[in-house]
C-alpha cells in the first residue's frame, strides 16, 4: 500500500511541476485566464489518463493474451 501512495504522489508532484512552468511561462506572456488554466490541467490529465496504459504496456513489455492460452499458460490449469 506504501509503494501506490509514494507512486500517487509522485505523479501528482510531477504534474504540479509541468503544470506549474505552463501556468508560469502563459502568465508571464500574458495569455489566458484562471478558467483557461484549469481547462488545460483538465486536459492534461484526460491525455495522462488515455495514454498511460500504452506506457506501461511498452515499458514493461506486456504482452497480451486471449482467455483460451492464458488458461493453458499458467501451471495446473488454476
């Protein structure tokens, strides 16, 4: 349970971090407003959330299989 706390909080430090130098580079040209900021967070978090199982997939090298070989892969049948 420790590791998915420390894990949680590291994503959402590092989305402060990117989403702090967005919020500061924008501001300091001069662009948008306190509701275009919270929509960018928002969809920045949708892109996160679509893209995060391609991630994962590619870099623990997952590989997928069907209902029938996942049963005859694992020992005993269990």
């Amino acid at each position: 349970m420790w590791l998915q706390t420390r894990m949680f909080l590291l994503v959402a430090v590092l989305f402060g971090i990117l989403y702090g130098v967005i919020t500061g580079i924008g501001t300091w040209m001069g662009a948008g407003s306190a509701a275009f900021y919270i929509i960018l967070a928002f969809v920045f978090l949708g892109i996160q959330y679509l893209i995060s199982p391609a991630i994962v997939g590619r870099i623990m090298k997952i590989r997928w299989v069907s209902e029938k070989r996942g049963a005859r892969a694992t020992p005993n049948g269990s």
